[in-house]
C-alpha cells in the first residue's frame, strides 16, 4: 500500500512520513508546495530507508495537480496547516478513490466541510478518518481500553499536557494565525451526570508533580463514549492551559481585540507567537492521563511520550497498521473510534510511547 503525506515538509507531515518509514512502510510518497524543500527532504529520508521516497510538487489550489500526485497512492495524510483548503483536498481524492486521513484538530470549520461531503464520500466508496493524531485522536481510545480493562465506567476524565520549545520553533504567520483562530474557536464542553454541558469549568488537577489549571475541550470522539460505555455518566477532555498570565490576562485580550475586529488576527497572532516564546517554559513532552471510576475500581492510564510531534505521528501509524489490515466500510470515521482500542495501544508501546496503567480497588 502507497501512502502519501500532504503537507510532507511541515513539522507534523516530516515527523509522520519518518515514523512510517522507521515502521517499516517504505512505499511513502512525499507531496508538497515547495519543490526544493521536497528535494531536501527526500534525501533525510534516505538514510533511514532502503528505498528513495517519491515526492510531487503540488498547490492545493491546482486540482490537476492534486489529482495527479493522488492516482499514486492508496492513502493520503493530510498534514496540512489549515483546513481552509480541505474541500480542494477532498474533491481530488473523490476525483481520484483516494482514502485520506486528516490531523486537524476539531474546529466548526472542519466538521461543516465534512458534513457536506460525507454522503459523496459514502458514494465514491472512500474511507476519511479524521482527528487523527493524539488530541484529538487517542483519548476516546483510551476511554474504551479503560472500559475493556474495568468494564461498568461511569466516570472517565482524560487531562492533558504537553510542551514545546517554542523558542527554538520557526512560527510563521500563517500557522500562527490557524493556530490562534483554532484557540479562539475551542468550545467548552463535558458530560455531567448524563448531559453534555458547554460553559466554563475550571479543573484543577495534578500532572508531572506540577498543580494546574485545565480547561473542558469539546472533541467530537469524546461524543461518541456513550455508545460504547452505555453506564458512562460523567466524562470530558481537560486540556491544560498556557499559564497562569496567557491564560487569564492575554487570552481575554486576544479575545477582546478579534471580537472588534476579524482584522485584528494578525495582530494576536503575532502577539501570541512572542508571548509564547518569551514566557512559556521549553519543556519537551506530551502526556495524557485518564482517571476512570467504576462500581468496584478506580482505574488510571497515563500516556506519555518525550516530544509532542512525536505522538501526532505515532497514533496516526497505529491507525494506519490497522486500516491497511483491515480496511472498513466507505465512510467518515473518527481515528480513536475506528481503531480496536487493544491493539491500537499495544501498538503504540511497541513503537516508543509510555503507557502506564494503574487500577485501585474500592473499599
């Protein structure tokens, strides 16, 4: 099976089409903008492969050229910046009976332009799996191996962490101002005793030895649960914020100013992109920690890895291992719905990633 990687030159799409590679699938073809930043990449590549990935240069605004790099392969990663251009992406893999799987993170914008094309998608016989990667993308997972390990949950929180060097990252505009709009966007939602609530909740919890704030992120996967834990009462998606001065000074500002204006992105997208790198400390790790309650035990799962681009692409190899097994039906799926959750994990410990499960039982 041929997998391409759209948008191969950026962070997530280099660090995808490596971890392939170093997984033993050779057959990876890289596709990007920038003909000569292809080239460089292509040579990276070879010392870690026996074979010499292909690359196409293409502009998501050229639907020749999409449909052209996308009748070579049987799978394409979309690790583009934005999903602006999503729709373009998707017309080429209808053109083409190319499957896709994307890493974006969830955002109105994405699930509109889904929506739109699912039935197309169904028709032209395609499988899309979206919110790959690891938030979203591993914790409704984790949620149902926790289920499979202590059947009967009705509590299961997942809290998560990471840090990235910021100062050493080259943050260009446009990925700044995705990033700030996808900030902005987040919606606040959780499952509190049987409904799904949207509002702010602050929870304070504690990860690394460290106590912070973490906020209710709305991940469509996290949805789905009740389907799969019919005795699920309480659940959600905690993410940890920038700290205390962003989170609670610079973030309202931010706000404030793209309220007046739309025009203003720029502006905080800028302001962001310093703040980040003169106040955020340049810790590399990525964790997750589910802490689930059943009638006679509480269970925790910690998933952790030493770099957060690391365990984008690892999940989404996870996915693909099973996706090339076992193909499923034409249609959308969610990563950490569509994956066996047994193997999906068992996968990523075998691949690097630290998984730690403790299960306290009730007096």
């Amino acid at each position: 099976m041929r997998i391409g990687i759209l948008g191969a030159t950026g962070r997530a799409g280099r660090t995808i089409a490596l971890t392939l590679i170093e997984n033993g699938v050779h057959d990876v073809v890289l596709i990007g903008r920038d003909n000569n930043r292809l080239e460089q990449l292509q040579q990276e590549l070879e010392s870690v492969s026996t074979v010499s990935p292909a690359f196409f240069t293409v502009s998501l605004d050229n639907s020749l050229s999409l449909n052209l790099a996308f009748k070579s392969i049987d799978m394409v990663v979309i690790a583009i910046s934005s999903a602006e251009k999503l729709p373009s992406v998707i017309d080429a893999a209808l053109d083409t009976k190319t499957d896709c799987l994307d890493i974006f993170l969830c955002s109105d914008r994405k699930r509109l332009i889904l929506e739109s094309y699912q039935q197309k998608i169904h028709e032209a016989g395609i499988v899309y799996i979206t919110d790959g990667g690891y938030h979203p993308g591993i914790p409704a997972a984790m949620a149902r191996f926790a289920e499979k390990v202590s059947p009967g949950l009705s509590t299961i929180n997942v809290y998560s962490s990471f840090g990235v060097d910021w100062g050493e990252k080259t943050l260009s505009e446009q990925a700044m101002i995705t990033f700030m709009e996808d900030v902005l966007s987040t919606k606040m939602c959780f499952l509190e005793e049987g409904k799904w609530c949207t509002g702010m909740k602050i929870v304070r919890f504690s990860l690394r030895d460290k106590n912070q704030h973490f906020f209710p992120i709305d991940l469509d996967e996290m949805r789905f649960l009740t389907s799969y834990i019919p005795t699920l009462k309480n659940a959600g998606f905690f993410a940890a914020g920038f700290g205390v001065f962003i989170d609670y000074i610079m973030m309202p500002i931010f706000l404030f100013l793209v309220k007046i204006s739309p025009k203003f992105i720029r502006l905080v997208a800028r302001m962001f992109a310093f703040t980040l790198k003169m106040l955020c400390n340049n810790e590399r790790f990525a964790l997750l920690h589910l802490r689930g309650e059943g009638p006679h035990e509480e269970i925790e799962i910690t998933i952790s890895h030493g770099d957060a681009y690391g365990l984008t692409a690892l999940p989404v190899v996870a996915c693909l291992k099973q996706y090339t097994e076992n193909r499923a039906k034409p249609g959308v799926y969610r990563q950490a719905i569509y994956v066996e959750p047994l193997e999906f994990i068992n996968d990523l410990k075998s691949m690097g990633v630290s998984v730690n499960l403790n299960r306290i039982p009730k007096k």
